[in-house]
C-alpha cells in the first residue's frame, strides 16, 4: 500500500495494481435541502507509453472496506462509473472524465444523508491472459491536475411542511365549507383541497381540486349537500413538495 501515488496496471507477476480514492461529503450543504443533480469523476494521467491491450474501470465502492491488498481484491462494487479507458485513449487525452449515471446518482444522494466517506477503485484488466511489469500513473503533485470529484447540486428542499391542523367542516348557508390552521413553517407555500366523491383522494391530483392557496378556508360551492364525499387537504412548499393529506368525510343526511 503507498499513499500519495496513483498508478494501475499490472506488477512483474502480472498481478493487478490497484487505486483507491476517497471522499468526504462533510463539507457539503444539509441533506434534507440539497439535491445532487451531476456528479463527476476526474483524472489526468502522466506521459505513458503502453502499447499493450490494458483498460481502467473507476468502480463506485461500499467505503466500509479494510486498506489491504485481499479486501481490495473482495470489494463489493455499488456501480462502475462511466465507460471504462483504454491505454491508447490516454495517449491522445491526458484528462478523462467518469460520469455517474442516474442511479449511481441515487447512491451518492443517500450518501449525503450520513455526510460519509465515498470510496472509489481504478481497476486495470486486459484481453491477454498475462500482462506483467505494465501501468499508467496518474496526477497527484499538481493540484490543478490531481483527481477530483465534481458534484453539482442544488437548493432543494426533500420533505414536505407539516399538514394543516385543526381541520373541520360545517354546512352553511347551503355550502359545505373547510376550515383549518396553516403551519407556521419557513417554506410553507400554500394548502391545495381536493374533493373526490368516490374514495379518499389518494394524491394532490386524485379528485377535483377546490382550492390552492394561503386562506384558511373555502367553500364546496358547487357540492350537493345530498351526495357524501372525500375532501383532503395537502400542504406544500415551492418545490413542490406535498404533505400527506388531512382527509375529512362529508356524510350526507
């Protein structure tokens, strides 16, 4: 094991060199309002002058590994990264780039969640049943051309606001109207009502919508006071995010 080097390929015995990279999400912004939307992988390789049929997979790691060369040989591998890289390619471009995919963009969201350790292997493998005394070295020294992780994300709030409360319904004047109390969170955007006389709504667009705003109210105007039904009313940010419903049953006497 070396620190500080980054090189794949293969030894005088013709076994793999490997090289692992980790990661701190720690000084990324909090979880629950931030969506990673791009992510990236980065590195520029050192003069080389292979001729030899040798390839690089960037594989996405489980990080709970130990730092010898038989666990390095056992990792569980989440997802490669990118397409793989061939040694000819590296000749003609010194910076190559490993693009996440869509659920490898999953797995790092989830790991923003714990602010944890990422970890990622440089895999050689080659056509030839034996390749010996042959690698590619990678940047370290200088900074601008050294490894890096390019995460682009931005402000998004994940969960929904608190439900309403206190929510009621009474007939008057002939109408059916809905009262309840709005919660006093920073991004509440507003309350959508939605009446479904068939079943309990069972989503922000599942029945006729009523209402979409910051009152405390509204009224059924056109609702038979004969004819029982659903109303269920969703909170929601400026996502939007909308909260599970308060479902209230209007029974018709």
């Amino acid at each position: 094991m070396k620190k500080d080097e980054i090189s794949a390929g293969f030894d005088e015995k013709g076994n793999k060199i490997y090289s692992i990279f980790e990661f701190n999400l720690s000084s990324l912004p909090p979880y629950n309002d931030t969506m990673i939307t791009k992510a990236y992988f980065e590195l520029n390789s050192t003069k080389i002058y292979i001729k030899d049929d040798m390839r690089f997979h960037l594989e996405f790691i489980d990080e709970h590994f130990e730092k010898n060369y038989e666990a390095i040989t056992n990792r569980e591998v989440i997802q490669n990264i990118g397409y793989d890289i061939s040694a000819n390619e590296l000749k003609n471009n010194q910076t190559q780039y490993f693009i996440f995919d869509s659920f490898s963009e999953i797995v790092l969201n989830e790991k923003l969640k714990d602010k944890a350790n990422i970890a990622f292997v440089l895999k050689p493998t080659s056509a030839l049943k034996t390749l010996k005394n042959k690698k590619v070295s990678w940047e370290t020294k200088n900074i601008s051309l050294s490894p890096k992780l390019i995460i682009e994300h931005i402000v998004k709030r994940r969960f929904p606001v608190e439900k309403v409360s206190n929510a009621s319904l009474v007939v008057e004047n002939g109408k059916i109207k809905l009262t309840w109390t709005n919660p006093k969170d920073f991004d509440f955007v507003g309350v959508k009502v939605i009446k479904n006389p068939f079943r309990k709504p069972l989503s922000s667009h599942d029945g006729q919508k009523l209402y979409a705003g910051v009152d405390e109210y509204t009224y059924d105007d056109f609702g038979a006071t004969d004819i029982s039904k659903y109303y269920a009313i969703f909170t929601y940010d400026n996502v939007p995010n909308y909260s599970e419903p308060i479902i209230i049953e209007y029974i018709a006497k």
